[in-house]
C-alpha cells in the first residue's frame, strides 16, 4: 500500500498571485501563470531552499533568523475560506491580493484542515507538499485596513482555521488558473495522544 493515498476530491485553480521579492508587504499581484522550481515560485519573496526562522518557530528555533528549510515557499487558500472570512469581515468578497496568497482554489471542503503531508497535484504532475495550517497575523489584516477601512481589525479572529496552508514544491512546473489539482493525503490514522 503506498503512504501516500490519491483520493477523490479535486481543486480547481480560481486565482494566483506572487508577493514581489522587493515588496515591504504580503500584498500579492495578479497572475495567469506560475513558474514554479525547488526553490518555490520563480522571482517571488517566500522563494528560496532555506528562510530564516519567524516567530511562527521559536519554540524549535528561538534564535530569530535562524537558517531553516524553506516549507513556506506557496500559500494555499480555498475561495470557500475566503468567503467566509470576509463575510465576518463585514465585506461582500475580499481579494486574495490581501492576504498574500500564492494559490487560490476552490473545490476541497474544510481545506486548511487537510493533513500536513498532504499533495496537491495537477494533471501536468506539479506537485506541492502541505507544511501545515498558516495561521492567521496582522500582516493581511493592515492590507485590507490600508484600502478598505475598517475591515481589516477583525481579519485575525475571522480567519482563525480559514488562513489556508503553507506548502512547498515536491515536483516543478507551471501552475495556470483553471487548473484542476487532486488531493492525495497520508496513508495514517489520526494522531492518538497520549497522556503526558
């Protein structure tokens, strides 16, 4: 049996967008395309093999700025997420250019909650590796506030377990809005916890 299980859910790719590497903020820019390498997205500011480590990772790395394996090279967000989250926003739609997203897809229930390990895979075989569930912070939040005032304050509770998740590039290649990815997830029972 392999580790990794194909299963029946797809994605269809609604919306791309890269956050120029000499951008001070997450704000995303449109694309019909994505060129994607180990490294991650070509000419992006999450590319690159390694990052330094954030406050995301202190407990393992509580030197800021440690050099550590790059597993946030694309952030992923389900369109059905996004809906929710501006609507507790007190919006009628808010753009991924917000939140700093490199793929928008719609299809996948409860996206962000998919098991880390997961791959998403298009026809054309790019494939990209779920780190884990991005968690929401102020950076979006300041986006949405910058254009939209008033709305970007209650960004950070409204996307609790919505903010999608962060991935990285297990096989290159091109990624186009319209595409359809399929989900493959670990071949693993939940994690039983034991008693401490």
């Amino acid at each position: 049996m392999p580790a990794l299980v194909p299963t029946d859910y797809y994605a269809t790719i609604t919306w791309l967008g890269t956050v120029p590497a000499d951008s001070d903020s997450i704000r995303s820019v449109a694309r019909e395309n994505l060129d994607l390498t180990f490294a991650g997205i070509s000419g992006e500011r999450h590319e690159g093999m390694t990052r330094p480590s954030c406050s995301r990772v202190l407990s393992q790395h509580p030197e800021r700025d440690t050099e550590i394996a790059n597993a946030r090279q694309v952030s992923v967000m389900a369109a059905e997420e996004i809906a929710q989250i501006a609507e507790t926003c007190g919006l009628d739609n808010l753009a991924p250019e917000f939140l700093g997203a490199s793929v928008v897809i719609e299809g996948i229930g409860d996206f962000s909650h998919v098991p880390p390990s997961s791959r998403l895979q298009s026809e054309n075989g790019t494939t990209l590796v779920v780190d884990m569930q991005n968690r929401p912070c102020l950076y979006p939040a300041r986006e949405i506030e910058a254009d939209l005032p008033g709305h970007g304050k209650p960004f950070k509770a409204a996307a609790k377990g919505l903010r999608g998740v962060t991935a990285w590039v297990e096989r290159p290649g091109g990624l186009s809005i319209g595409d359809r990815l399929r989900l493959h997830v670990p071949d693993q029972r939940s994690w039983n916890i034991p008693p401490v």
